[in-house]
C-alpha cells in the first residue's frame, strides 16, 4: 500500500452498542471521485454502509466535507489493522427505479 495522503483524514462514528459512540480519525491513502482507501482498526464488513467526514488539515483553518455517504466494497487486512475501499454514493438516489 502506498503511504497515507498528507493533511488529509476520514472522521467517522463508531458505534459500540446502544447509547455509547466513539469519534475515530483515520489516515486516507486514495481519493477519487467515486471513493476512497481507509486504514482502520475497526471491524466491519462488505455492504456495510458509513458515513464520513473528510477533514484536510490547513495552516489557519481545516476544510471539512462533512456527511458523505460510503459504502464499504473491499476489505484488506494488513497487521492489527484494515484497509477499506468505499464508494461514494449518493443518498437520495433510489435502489430501484422505476
């Protein structure tokens, strides 16, 4: 794998049961317009669905792009760690159209 993007990092919500989340940061190593590579050591699975925050790391203030929608579609385990490949998708778009 190639090295992490410099100033720039995935903020997502972790869920650890009913009523308790935990705020993680993690390195991006790839950035398209259809998705991105996260390093992680969270668990989760094919299908699963996420939403994200990509923060880039400025020298007054940080730029953020906040709710984007991802769908986990590739998982890679390297070490004690995972590297997930999610696409984008756009929320309003219908499953089934008609």
């Amino acid at each position: 794998m190639n090295e992490a993007l410099p100033d720039l990092r995935a903020r997502f919500h972790f869920r650890h049961g009913l009523f308790r989340k935990e705020r993680v940061d993690v390195p991006v190593f790839e950035l398209d317009t259809y998705g991105c590579v996260l390093k992680s050591d969270k668990v989760f699975e094919p299908g699963d669905t996420i939403i994200l925050d990509l923060v880039m790391t400025m020298p007054v203030d940080d730029i953020c792009a906040q709710g984007i929608n991802g769908v986990i579609i590739q998982c890679r385990k390297h070490c004690s760690n995972f590297f997930y490949s999610v696409e984008f998708v756009d929320p309003d778009r219908q499953k089934n159209p008609i």
